[in-house]
C-alpha cells in the first residue's frame, strides 16, 4: 500500500495549491482527482480552470474585444471595416488557455513530486483513500497521515428547468455553445448569470435573465450594485427581477419558460436556449465511506472548525467544499494554511479581506462590509466615493463609467468596506485588500502617492473624500 503524509482529494484551486504547499513543506504528497472533460479526458485544475474562472474569463475577453472592434473605436477615430465573428476559433483558443494551464499544473506536480491520480477518492477508516481510476483499472488504497477534502462544488438544478444539455444547460454548456444563440434565457442574475450572460449579449444574443430576488445582487452594496444594474441593462442584459419560474418545455427548436413576474402575473418566454445559473452545492457524495463519520453541517458542507480541521483527525477540508464564499482564491489560501499547519506552522488566512469581483464590463469589486451590513450591525461609519467621470484616466480610456466607495469607522477611521464599479476594478481592488490587511485606515490611503494618470486616483480621491477632502470633485458636508 502506496504511504503518504498527505493524500489531498480534489485538484481545484483549493486541493492543488495544497498538494504543492505540502510537498514544498517537504511532506510526501498525493493528489486524487476525478475531472472528465465533456471528451471523457481527465485533466486537473477542477471547475476553476477546466469549466469556470479561466475559461469565461477567456471568453469575456474575447467578446468584449468584439464589442469594442464593432463599437468601441469611432469615438477615438479610428474607422474599422466590417468585423466578423469566427466563434469557432474563440473556443479553439479558450480551449487552448485551458490546456496551457491545466498542462502546468501537471507540470508543477512532477516538479513537485507529487503522486497524481486520476480517480475517484474516497476516505475511509484511519485516514486511508480508496482510489477507483478513471480509467476503470482497480482500485487501491492509499494510506496518509493527513487527508485534505476539496471535492469542490457543482451546479445546483432545479425541478423547474432540468439540464439536458442540450436547449436547456449549466454554466460548463453555457461556455461551449456552437453557435450564438438568437434569443438566451437564463435562471439566476447571479455572477454566472452576468458573466455568461455578457458574453452571449455582446456577441450577439438576445438576452433575457429571470432573477427570483426583487433585489438585485442583493449582497453587494445596494448603490454600486444600482449603477451596475442600470449600466448592464443600457448594455442590453434585459434583467427581470422578483419573477419566479414555475416550468419550462425544452423542444429540437427551443425552450418555454414559465414563470411569474413582480406583480405576481404568469409570463411565458422563449429563448433558443435556456442557461440555469441558481448557485452551487457542496460536492460530497461518496466522499467518505459509510462506516466514516464525517460530518456536515446543515446546508451539506463538510463541517470544520475556524482551522479548516473536520470532525475527524488528521482530516481537513478545504474550498467550495466548506462554508464560505465559493472562491478559487478563498479555497487556494485555506489550502496554504491547512498545509502550513500540517507542518506545524501558524496557517492563517484573513476571511475578513477576501475580494469579490464580477467580471463585467465594467467590473465590479469589492472587500470588506456593504453599508447595510454596517448599519445591520450599528457600526457608525463614513463614506467617500469618487465617480470614474472625474478621472484623467479613466476619460483618456473612454471608460467614465462607475465609481469608487470607500466606508472607514466613523471612530477609528479603520477600512471597512471597498467597492468598486468600474473599468479595471479586479486589479484596483488588490490596493484595498492589502491596506485592510494591514489594519489600514482611510487616511493611509489618502496619504499614499498614487501614480498620475491612473485609475487608482480614484481610490486615492475616495479615501480624501471620507474626509471631505477630495481635490476632484465638489466636497459634500
Ligand atoms: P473545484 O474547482 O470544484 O475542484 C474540485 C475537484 O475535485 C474537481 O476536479 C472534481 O472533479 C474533484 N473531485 C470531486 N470529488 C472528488 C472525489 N471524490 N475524488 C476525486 N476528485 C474529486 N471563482 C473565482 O474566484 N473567480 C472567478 O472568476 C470564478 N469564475 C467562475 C466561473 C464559473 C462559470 C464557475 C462555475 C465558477 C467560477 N468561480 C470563480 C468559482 C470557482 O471555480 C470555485 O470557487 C473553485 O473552483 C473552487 O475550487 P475547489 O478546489 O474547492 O473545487
Ligand atoms: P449566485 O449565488 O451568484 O447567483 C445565483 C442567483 O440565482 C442568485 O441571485 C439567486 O437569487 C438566483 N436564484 C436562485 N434560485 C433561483 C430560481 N429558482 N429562479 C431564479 N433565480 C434564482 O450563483 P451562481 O451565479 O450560480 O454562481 C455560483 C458560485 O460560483 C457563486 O457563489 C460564485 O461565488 C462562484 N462564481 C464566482 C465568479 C467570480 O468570482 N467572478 C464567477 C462565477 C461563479
């Protein structure tokens, strides 16, 4: 029996990043994974790289390039001729970034060294792994001192509009449509429901999205998500709040959807196809032998302490797999941490300063509390925001839409919350993540120099702002 200090169950962000912390810590490493792409090949990387963050960040790109080829450059002065669109060629080279680095993962476990296994884990008793190949050989027993969990997630489906794959599909089919779709539903203005849903609409589509909420991205801050909502419905996302889908019919030719709206009338709609983007769930089935007692907690993640430690020794879980927001880089800091408290050192990871982004256009980003988060809890705060329309930079790129938030205790003047709509905010977001790491105050940031012309002048002018300071814009008392 193959024996290791660390058998990790799942190669996503959360399960590899642990398995190459563990073998850098100098602890002999195992990785089970189970991923089959839709041509049955196993690849590691999990949902984050094989069917989620990079490849629609992939085709975000790629769609936005041809919404600007088309709409973008008369206002700079530059006439283009006819722009086309081969969509074949964008999912060669979506599919072509995945494999670049789902390969080097591959790569960084052999480095590593790494056992990788290409299978389905299960725990059983005394920390063994029964692994079952992918590739239906036999299945073996790995034995460790430690096993980390981060089986990971996978779409929720509801009764109402089941997958087929076909007319009616989950974010993974959403990325792979062969042709744009004429007319698009989807089930859920959620990240999915954006992300997916501006690709399809810049390259083409009709798109309509049924939300059940009558409140729009309702854990954002309610001012940044209102510009968010108006600027994606200027873009054409015909974003239908409060309406709740009660059926739906899938034909050769489409689907029907039923479903009722606002004011509560029933309402019908046909699209070419339907996206069904209503969250995702812990993937635990079959994790643990039956004879294992691994608990979950009510809402069926695997249940932990504030270390990532399970109800089990020596077994830990790590990612989408346990509470917490459902993030590629939340999952890959708690298998940094797990692994450094293997080894005997403090892990630490700070949930506190964990940044959000919707990659839309423009982007949304935030940390930290929204401001009816901070009036629920009775935090006295203040507020300073700067609008893009007052930046030198962001009028240079054609891109004046949006604006910076800042919340700062009212006492203290400690960073509370940073939100971002606007061109770049995935990137300018890294600034506030680090200042609330440190403990950072709202003064720090103003008394830090911020190169000029930058779009960071505006979190710069933000932070002045909380104290009615701002040099741009017109100070309000
Ligand atoms: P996963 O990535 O789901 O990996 C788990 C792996 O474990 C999988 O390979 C699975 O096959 C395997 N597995 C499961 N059970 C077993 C078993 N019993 N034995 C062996 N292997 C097993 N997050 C971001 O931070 N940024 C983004 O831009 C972003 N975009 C996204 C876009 C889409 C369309 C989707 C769907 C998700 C996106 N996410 C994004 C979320 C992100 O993908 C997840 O938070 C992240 O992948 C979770 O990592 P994980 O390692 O916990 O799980
Ligand atoms: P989500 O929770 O972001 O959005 C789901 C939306 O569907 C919610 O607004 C919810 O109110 C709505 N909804 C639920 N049931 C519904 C129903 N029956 N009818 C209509 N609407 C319904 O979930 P998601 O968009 O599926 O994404 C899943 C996870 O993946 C998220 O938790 C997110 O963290 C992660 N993700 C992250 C990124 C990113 O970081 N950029 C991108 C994609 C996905």
């Amino acid at each position: 029996m193959a024996k290791y200090d660390v058998v990790v169950i799942g190669a996503g962000p959360a399960g590899y990043v642990a398995a190459i912390r563990c073998a850098q810590l100098g602890l002999r490493t195992a990785c089970v994974d189970s991923w089959r792409n839709h041509d049955g090949g196993h690849a590691l990387g999990g949902t984050c790289l094989n069917a989620g963050c990079i490849p629609s960040k992939v085709l975000l790109e790629s769609s936005e390039l041809y919404q600007q080829a088309q709409h973008g450059m008369a206002e700079h002065g530059i006439t283009v001729g006819e722009v086309k669109l081969d969509l074949a060629q964008m999912h060669t080279r979506r599919r072509e970034v995945v494999e670049a680095l789902t390969g080097g993962i591959a790569g960084l476990f052999k480095t590593n060294k790494i056992d990788a296994y290409a299978g389905h884990g299960q725990l059983q008793v005394n920390n063994r792994v029964q692994v079952t190949p992918l590739d239906e050989g036999e299945p073996q027993v790995l034995e460790a001192e430690h096993v980390i969990l981060a089986s990971g997630s996978q779409p929720v489906d509801i009764s109402v509009a089941p997958i087929n794959g076909e007319q009616i599909v989950d974010s993974w089919g959403a990325l792979e449509f062969p042709e744009v779709p004429k007319r698009l539903g989807v089930i859920g203005a959620g990240v999915i429901g954006l992300e997916l849903g501006s690709v399809w609409r810049r390259l083409g589509a009709e798109v309509v999205l049924l939300e059940a909420q009558p409140d729009f991205l309702s854990l954002c801050d309610q001012d940044v998500a209102a510009q968010a909502l108006k600027s994606y419905r200027r873009q054409g996302l015909d974003i239908r709040l409060g309406c709740r889908v009660t059926g739906s019919h899938a034909t050769k030719r489409g689907v029907t959807v039923q479903y009722q709206d606002a004011e509560e009338q029933a309402q019908e709609l046909k699209v070419d196809r339907l996206i069904v983007s209503v969250g995702r769930r812990p993937c635990t089935e079959g994790l643990a032998a039956g004879d294992v007692d691994l608990e979950l907690d009510e809402k069926g993640y695997v249940d932990i302490d504030a270390n990532c430690r399970t109800s089990l020794p020596k077994v830990w879980a790590i990612g989408d797999v346990v509470r917490g927001p459902m993030l590629a880089h939340k999952g890959s800091e708690e298998g940094i941490a797990v692994a450094e408290r293997i080894a005997g050192q403090p892990g630490h990871v700070n949930y506190d300063a964990i940044p959000s982004v919707i990659y839309t256009h423009p982007e949304l980003a935030w940390v930290g509390r929204t401001e009816a988060q901070l009036q629920r809890a009775g935090v006295d705060y203040r507020v300073g925001t700067f609008p893009y329309a007052a930046s030198g930079r962001a009028l240079a790129l054609g891109e004046k839409e949006g604006l910076v938030k800042i919340l700062a205790d009212a006492a203290t003047d400690q960073l509370l919350g940073v939100h971002i709509f606007g061109h770049s905010a995935s990137e300018m977001i890294a600034e506030a993540v680090v200042a609330m790491e440190f403990g950072g105050s709202s003064e720090d940031l103003a008394r830090t120099v911020h190169a000029h012309p930058t779009l960071s002048e505006a979190v710069h002018e933000a932070a002045l702002a909380v104290d009615r300071r701002a040099i741009h814009i017109r100070n309000r008392r």
